[in-house]
C-alpha cells in the first residue's frame, strides 16, 4: 500500500502547494462561527463489519466536495457490557457539535470503527484501525488518499498514539486528546489508587475489592451509585474524609464546586468497578500494584500507609502492558496532543511524561502539545479541536514539502 500511496501523490503534487491556504481559510471560518460547521450534508454509507469483527462507518462530504484526505476516529472508552457497536454518544463535541459533519464540513472524508472489542480495546485497536485503512481503500474503493489523519479521545488518544509511532507506513499524522500515553501502568494505578484510598475512608460501603468486583455491583451500579455512595459523598458529616480522599489520591477538581467533587469521585469508582475485570482478564493477571506506595493528604499519614490495603501486580500483567500498552515517544510522522489540565479521569501528567520519552526520542520537532486550562475529560470546545487539527495538517504537510523533491526523483 506504501507505493500506492507515493504515486499516488506524485499526481497530486499541486494538492500540497493550495491545501494549507484552502484550509486555513475554511477553519478561519469556521473557528469563526463554530455551530456552521454542522450545516453542510455528510453522506454515510451502511455500516460494515471488518475482518476482525469490528463495525466501521465511512461518511463523505458531498459529490465533488472531497479533498482526497481521510480522518479517521478512534474512538474512547465503552464498558466491557455494552453491546459492540460505534458510540453515537462520542460522535459528538461537548456543544452538540457533529464528528462526521464537522469533518466532511472542511472537505475530508471521515471513517470511524467500534473496534472488536468494548472495554480494554488498546491492543486491538491499532489493528483495527490499519483494517479501516484498508476498507475504505479497497473496499469502499475510494482509493489512496492524499494523506491520512488519525484523530482520537481518551483510550482511543492511546490507541492513536501506539499507531502513529508504530504504524507510520499507515497514517500520515496524529491528534491525540486526553488520552493516557504518558504510562499506562500509572494510569491503572491511579484508578487502583483511588479505590483503596475510597475503601479506606469509607469502609465496607463498596462491596469486593479493588482488584475484585461482585457482578453484582457491575449489573446495578447506578443504583448502588444513587442510593448509597452518593448519599454518603455527599452527606456534609463527610466532607472532611472526603476532602482527605481527593488530597491523598491527586484527583483534579475545582475546589469549592460540588459538582466536579462528585464527578471526579464517580468517574475514578466507574472505572474501577467497570475496568477491573476485564482488564485483568486481557492483560492475563492483576496489573494494580501499591506495595511501595506511600501516601500522603491525610489527616494522619502514618496510620493511613499502615492500614491501607496493598496489593501487588502479577509480572504477567505487567509484560503484557509493557509490550503492548506502553507509548516510547518515538515518532516519525507528526503528532498533536491535547489535553485539559483538570482532567478527572486522565490526569494530565500524562502530558509530561510523554514529552520526556518525545525529547529523548530526539522527535520534538514532530509533536506538537496544547494544554486548556479546563476541568474535565476531553472536555474541549469546537475551536480548540479544529486548531489542534490545522496544527496537524499543517506539520503533514510541511513535512511532506520537504519531501517532495525525493519523492519526485524517485528510487
């Protein structure tokens, strides 16, 4: 598909001298007036399955209107319970603002998929989405795109991540927002973390354990949720273990606003009640580890670290993310990261991390970050994902300028 692909663009060499310009103007506009982006038609053809089992979508602008790229969408977290299908909720920014008709709005055709799989997706999510590459080339016969851009929120900013540094032969660039690519192993720690930290300022009000889940407790959540967490999170009699809760586990919220308290508690619960066996299950052993852990925030630290309950990893577990789920930070196509810094479920020290392995990689120059100093996750508004997406296509096609003269010259 590589020398398709490069002749292909040989062919379309004009495309890269009027695209930035074309963009530029159109996303000016659009950034403009944000809620005009949905205006224009997308046309989405049936559902299909992929090879693996997977369910895809492609839309396309309207007849004449395609710009020969392609986005792709990697799609976020589903529970493991849920019925395999394309998240319609996800499609959708905060402001109602539609995926499909925002990109096809701009020209690019845009193709999305389920994944095989619902719950932990990571590892056969880069997979599926190569497939998608290929479906919409040979099956959907739209032929080479131009260039391809792969766009992604939470696990599927992982997920996008992993394939742009794996897959580079596949996509041309990457957007990656609010997803856990700094380390993965710190990431479940952290939702392992908050479910000791829960356990131990409010005893026995969750039933199993943090590496144990009742199927119980799965099937009738939200009203466990509703009648008896919340009762108990919010009781004001509470509120000075709850306090001790978010300062011992680092979880972001804004202080003085009960709603982000709460949210930032259930989010954390959520996913540990809904993850934790599947996790276990694909990762083949328990990743949660907490022996060496010393935590502080408390009111009284030493009897905290003395009664808090430890747990430690199977090295199974931890092979399995460290071969399959850990990011290195070397790239050689272009990536763009976002993300908010009050980030309640991927905390944004993900960022940095990362950053450390892009410098040590020495491939600073192909990633580019954007920080909103915003609480919640993947909470952005329509201008901010639209200029993280011209900062991604003007990096691809930057880089392929440069590229030009090799390419026209050939072997």
């Amino acid at each position: 598909m590589t020398r398709r692909r490069l002749t292909t663009r040989i062919v379309r060499l004009i495309f890269v001298i009027i695209a930035p310009v074309a963009l530029a103007a159109a996303l000016g506009s659009l950034l403009a007036r944000p809620a005009e982006a949905t205006s224009a038609s997308s046309v989405c053809e049936p559902d299909g399955v992929q090879p693996g089992g997977a369910i895809y979508r492609i839309c396309m602008p309207p007849l004449g209107s395609w710009n020969g790229d392609l986005v792709i969408y990697a799609h976020g977290y589903v529970p493991y319970n849920e019925p395999l299908a394309i998240p319609e909720n996800q499609l959708r920014l905060p402001n109602g603002t539609s995926l499909p008709e925002l990109v096809n709005s701009l020209g690019f055709a845009f193709a999305a998929t389920s994944y095989r799989t619902n719950g932990l997706a990571v590892k056969d999510g880069v997979e599926d989405l190569v497939e998608l590459v290929d479906i919409f080339i040979y099956t959907a016969t739209h032929g080479v795109p131009n260039h391809i851009y792969l766009t992604g929120v939470s696990e599927g900013g992982l997920i996008t991540t992993l394939a742009i540094e794996q897959r580079p032969d596949v996509f041309d660039g990457g957007l990656a927002a609010c997803g856990p690519i700094g380390d993965f192993r710190k990431q479940i720690d952290y939702f392992g973390d908050f479910r000791v930290l829960f356990d131990y300022f409010f005893p026995r009000l969750l039933p199993g354990d943090p590496i144990s889940i009742p199927q119980s407790l799965i099937d009738n959540w939200p009203t466990y949720y509703a009648t008896t967490l919340r009762p108990a999170i919010l009781d004001p009699a509470n509120a000075g273990k709850v306090d001790q809760l978010l300062r011992a586990s680092n979880a972001p919220y804004v202080p003085g606003v009960t709603s982000t308290i709460e949210t930032s508690i259930y989010d954390a619960l959520l996913y540990n009640v809904f993850a934790t066996n599947d996790g276990i299950a694909k990762l083949g052993g328990q990743p949660f580890d907490n022996q060496a852990r010393v935590y502080s925030g408390s009111n009284n630290d030493a009897r905290l670290n003395r009664k808090v309950q430890r747990f430690s990893a199977d090295q199974a577990a931890l092979d399995e993310i460290d071969a399959h789920y850990q990011t290195t930070g070397l790239l050689t196509v272009p990536l763009v990261t976002l993300h908010t810094t009050l980030d309640q479920q991927v905390p944004y020290w993900h960022e940095p991390l990362y950053r450390v392995k892009v410098i040590l990689n020495d491939s600073l120059a192909l990633h580019w970050h954007g920080e909103i100093d915003r609480y919640g996750h993947c909470y952005f508004e329509a201008d901010e994902v639209l200029g993280a997406f011209l900062q991604l296509v003007s990096m691809v096609l930057n880089r392929f300028r440069q590229f030009l003269p090799m390419i026209a010259a050939g072997p």
